[in-house]
C-alpha cells in the first residue's frame, strides 16, 4: 500500500495579495511548508496559516438522490462554514478533485454569514488565484486562493460564494454537510440575500478554508467515518464530536486553542473505497487519500484516525474485501509514519460498538472479536502517540459491545448529540500541546 500524492503542487500554491502590509507577513507561512515538531506552542507575533475548516471532497455519483443539485449551470453556490480559528485574513481551497476538465469559476467572494444565508455585502471580499480572476482549476487539482483581508473569529460563521456561468457536474462533493447552504442562479456572489435561492445540504467544490491567525497555534485533523462525519447529530448545530473537542479545548485555551478541522466520510473505509452503486459517496479509502485530506491541511500538529468499523463488519462488505485486525493494525501504523514523516503526532480511536446495528444480518462473533483485536493494540501500542478511547466513552458498560441506550440514536450503531459530547469529553486534552489562557 502507498499513500497518494497531494493535490497541491507548486504550480498551485496561492500568491500573496499585493495591497496590504498585513498579508504581506504571510508569505514565511505557504500551504507547503512542514509541519514543526508538536511540542509546547510558542508565542508569535506574526501570522501563520491554520486550517480553520475542511470538508473531505468525494466524487459525483449519479444513484444519490440529490444528484440534480450538483448540476450547476449559471449558478452561485453559497456555502455557510463553521471556523474554529480565527484570524486576520483567510483564504479557501477550491477542487476539481474528481474532475477531467478544467473547472472555470468565474468569481468567488467570502464574507461573515448572517441569519438564513444572508450576508452584509459591504464586507464582502473578492478572492483571487495569482491576483487573477476567473479562476481556472485543472482537472483533479485543488487550488487555494491569495489571502484576503477579513477578520474573523474562532466559532464564528463564513459564506463562501462562488459562481459559475458554464454548465458543469460539481467534481468536489462532501455529501452529509449537516448544514444548510444555498444555490441561486446567475451571479450572486454579492447580494445580500440570495434572490429565488434553493437549499441544499450538500458541500459543493469548496473544501478548506485556512485564516492567518496570530493565535491559534495548529490545526488537529479528525479522519474518520460516518461516525466523525456526524451522523444522526442536530443539523446546523456543530454537534460533531470533533466539534464538541473544539469547544473543550477552546474552553481550556481561549483564543490559544487549535483549530479543529473533520475530514470524516459516512461510509468509509480505511483499505477499500466506497462499493456499490453508491461506492462515490462514499470515498476514497482513508490510505488513499490521506495525504490529499489529512497531511495538506495548513498547520496540522495532530491527527485523530476513527476509523475501521466499516472495513471490519463482514455483513458490509463485498466479496473478497473482508479486512482482518492485523491488515487494520498494518493500516493504521503506515498512517502514523506517514503523519510523524510530517512532524505530526498521531493519535488513534478506539472502534465504537454496533451490535443490533444490521437489521438485515445477525451479529457476528467475528466482527467484534477483530473489533476487541484492534481496540487492544489501539490502546496498547507504542506505535501512536497517544491513544482515544471512543468505545468506552458510549457503550454500555454491561454489555460493552453496545452503545448506552441514552447515548443512541436509534440506529445502534450511530450515537446521538450526547453521545457525540460525552466521546469529545472522553479525550484527553494533556494529549495536546495547549497553552493555558
């Protein structure tokens, strides 16, 4: 197994904004430096790029039934994210991940989000590629654009607008947002409430924004499945258990706090990519991209891998794509070279339980003894940094290998809002190198 080259390439690497003296000091900080060592952040004075927010990008698949929406033709596409570092300008990634034609957008505006999709356009900001708009994006690349001057806070809430007046099928497409945004036709980059726009609950072509902040020292990267992605939490509310860590940790630091970024997948695998009709919905396998989603993030000092429940469960699984613990195990240490390769640290979740999760196949002996296999190492292994123990934090401590009735969604399989607290409240924030506010 080998990991995947990142998106980015030099060629791509944004240019500095020519106006202000203040973005001037960012040019020491590119998406492409190395990560340093995660020890004791230091003070600085200076900005440095931090990964405020991600969304893992996945490719269109025409069974979903929103497939229509990711048909985009003279459209502005309004896309409301979620910051958890703040700064003094920011700037977004852009994907043509799964596209094989260059992507031609003709405009892209951020500014600060208010109620229902609205914006204040007089603090809207134009954003530009090598000072240069359109913005052209070739096909299976991301492009970040230059700095643009807008504060922003830890917490707070962005638009992302962008428009494209060509016809195109999104190439970049982050399927459980658990966040309404919106698309409208013609260019409405700047209005101040979109005009006839429809919602969607979709993430289309954006995938990161990253702020210059003087504050916040690094980003932490959760990878995983559905599980990370947030499923059965409280749309529009960030109830996401790497959400719920942000909150912890900011509570703990103040503005001295990590950002927290979630490249999660419903329907991930760690060794294998989606199946089934619906295989593009689901990802590509976490080794695979993990480079692209994990290691590229600006800042990144830490990384959080939960993951593996859907390469284990044998009732899942297509034929000759059964996954044993060790082959997990072997997975997981190749992604924590990868991470520590990159002067991160890396740290590991424990398998969440699921019996009763498949209405459609009975429990099986097998899955939870290769679940038992894995979380032992997980919490034994000197091959991580620091192990996360999301099992114990749900499940039911007389019949562990089941989610406590007041922490399930239903579904036993997925946890609900508390169930997702009581997971980020099970970490262990000495884990993290945080100052103290």
């Amino acid at each position: 197994m080998v990991f995947s080259v990142p998106e980015t390439d030099s060629a791509m690497r944004p240019t500095l904004h020519p106006k202000t003296a203040l973005i001037a000091l960012l040019s020491f900080a590119g998406a492409g430096m190395p990560a340093q060592q995660a020890d004791a952040p230091q003070p600085f004075k200076a900005p440095r790029w931090v990964a405020s927010w991600a969304a893992a990008p996945c490719a269109p698949a025409e069974e979903e039934p929103r497939h229509d929406q990711f048909l985009l033709r003279n459209e502005t596409v309004r896309n409301i994210v979620h910051l958890t570092a703040g700064g003094l300008a920011i700037r977004v990634r852009l994907s043509n991940t799964f596209g094989t034609e260059p992507l031609l957008i003709d405009s892209v505006r951020v500014a600060p989000a208010l109620a229902n999709g609205a914006i204040d356009p007089s603090s809207s900001v134009a954003l530009t590629v090598a000072g240069k708009s359109p913005i052209v994006v070739p096909p299976g690349k991301s492009v970040t654009t230059d700095a643009g001057s807008l504060p922003t806070a830890a917490g707070s809430d962005v638009a992302v607008s962008f428009y494209v007046g060509g016809k195109f099928t999104a190439p970049a497409i982050h399927y459980m947002a658990l966040q309404t945004s919106y698309t409208a036709n013609g260019d409405q980059t700047q209005a101040a409430t979109m005009s006839a726009a429809d919602k969607t609950t979709l993430r289309l072509v954006l995938t990161g924004v990253d702020v210059a902040t003087r504050t916040s020292p690094y980003s932490i990267v959760a990878i995983g499945s559905s599980t990370t992605d947030g499923a059965h939490s409280t749309p529009n509310t960030n109830r996401r258990w790497p959400d719920d860590l942000f909150r912890r940790l900011r509570a703990a630091a103040g503005e001295a706090a990590p950002a927290v970024v979630n490249v999660g997948i419903a329907g991930n695998r760690v060794l294998h990519p989606g199946h089934g009709d619906w295989g593009p919905v689901w990802g590509d396998s976490a080794i695979a991209r993990f480079n692209r989603d994990v290691l590229a993030q600006a800042g990144v000092k830490y990384v959080i891998a939960f993951e593996g429940g859907n390469d284990l469960r044998p009732s899942n699984l297509p034929p000759g794509e059964t996954v044993t613990a060790q082959q997990m195990i072997a997975a997981f240490q190749l992604m924590a070279k990868a991470t520590h390769d990159r002067g991160a640290k890396f740290l590991a979740g424990t398998i969440t339980p699921a019996e009763q999760s498949d209405t459609n196949h009975p429990d099986s002996a097998l899955w939870e003894k290769s679940r038992q296999a894995f979380n032992a190492w997980v919490l034994s292994t000197h091959d991580i940094d620091g192990a996360v123990d999301l099992a114990a934090s749900i499940a039911d401590p007389s019949h562990p290998s089941r989610i406590l009735a007041k922490y399930d969604s239903g579904d036993h399989l997925h946890p609900n809002d508390a169930g997702y607290q009581a997971m980020a409240g099970s970490i262990d924030l000495s884990l993290f190198a945080i100052a103290k506010p």
